[in-house]
C-alpha cells in the first residue's frame, strides 16, 4: 500500500494533511516543503535576524494602514454634529493645557517680583513656596493673591527672608558687629595681628 494511502486504499489528496500524532507527520512536513522548525534564539543567524526585523516592519506598516483606514471609515460614518463636537473637545483641551502653561509662567514671574520686593533670600524659587491650589488669577491668567501668599510663608518660615542682600547663612550673619570691634572684619584682622588700613 503507497505512503499516500487513505484509510480506505485510495490515494490521499497531495496536500492532505495526516492525523496528529502518527509517523507520517514528519514525511509529510518534508514532501510539503516545509523548513524545519527555527533554531533557539540564541542560535539565530544575523540573516534570519535580518529577515524577521524587516518582517516586523512590513507588518507594522499594513497595521498602520488599516488603523487609518478604520479611522477613515469610522470618521466617514460620524454626522457632521460628530465630528463638530470632536474637533471642538480636541480644541478645547489644548485651549486649557496652553492657558495652563501661560498660568504656571506668568505665577513663576510674579513670585519672583513678589519675592524680592519682600526680600526673600532667592527670589527666584519662591514660586515653589507657594501652594499653586491657593493661587487665584484673573481673566488674563494673571496671579492676584500673590502677595499675600508669600507674606504667610514669610511669618511661617522667617529664615527664607532678610533685610539684607546677604545669601550666605542664617538671618542674623554678619548683622552684628564682632566683641570689641566695628565688625567682623576687625575682629578677624586684630585676631591675625594685622591692622586696618
């Protein structure tokens, strides 16, 4: 009886595939044309790496085209009202995130004329001090209750502001004057045995 044989003698169809699991699944894979099964990843040739990665590309390439195709057809499908209200949301949301990019610069600005008018030790942080819940704008996403802000945060945390333009230590640096001398200064220079001049 021929390897072809069916059940019932009569020769099986060339592509036919045998049952699973007999002796013939091997034969057949063969006469099929079939490559055998691909090596572990980590025997991989740069040739199939090739091949696979170009694989992938093409695949993405018709996944992206039948994306915009459903989109297209999908938009098609939408009334005119639909697409009104999309385009208007979509709008809408980049309306908001640019105003809330002018807010956040024009509160850093603001801070900053705020701070050093109330002499913080950096003006330039102290819009970080400030709570950006708290903070009120007006129509032209301007800060109106800076000033205030800031205020607490100076009666909270009076170390940050001083009365001078010194950035180099604690309130009170420098501010009074050395035993027995003018200022500090003198009192180091009379320690080291080196007169004014």
């Amino acid at each position: 009886m021929p390897e072809n044989a069916g059940a019932e003698g009569a020769p099986a169809a060339p592509d036919a595939q045998p049952p699973v699991g007999t002796a013939d699944a091997p034969a057949a894979d063969a006469d099929a044309g079939a490559t055998p099964p691909a090596a572990t990843p980590e025997s991989i040739s740069v040739e199939d790496a090739r091949k696979l990665r170009s694989e992938a590309n093409s695949l993405r390439k018709r996944l992206k085209e039948f994306e915009d195709a459903e989109k297209a057809r999908a938009d098609a499908d939408k009334t005119e009202s639909e697409r009104t209200a999309e385009k208007l949301a979509t709008l809408e949301r980049e309306r908001d995130a640019e105003r809330a990019a002018r807010q956040a610069m024009s509160l850093q600005i603001a801070t900053a004329g705020v701070a050093r008018k109330l002499n913080f030790r950096d003006p330039e942080i102290a819009h970080r001090l400030v709570d950006g819940d708290q903070v009120e704008f007006d129509d032209g996403g301007t800060p109106t209750n800076i000033e205030k802000l800031l205020s607490d945060v100076a009666k909270r945390h009076p170390s940050l502001v001083s009365g001078q333009a010194d950035f180099g230590g604690g309130p009170n640096r420098g501010s009074s004057p050395a035993p027995g001398g003018d200022s500090m200064n003198d009192w180091i220079r009379a320690k080291a045995g080196r007169s004014q001049s």
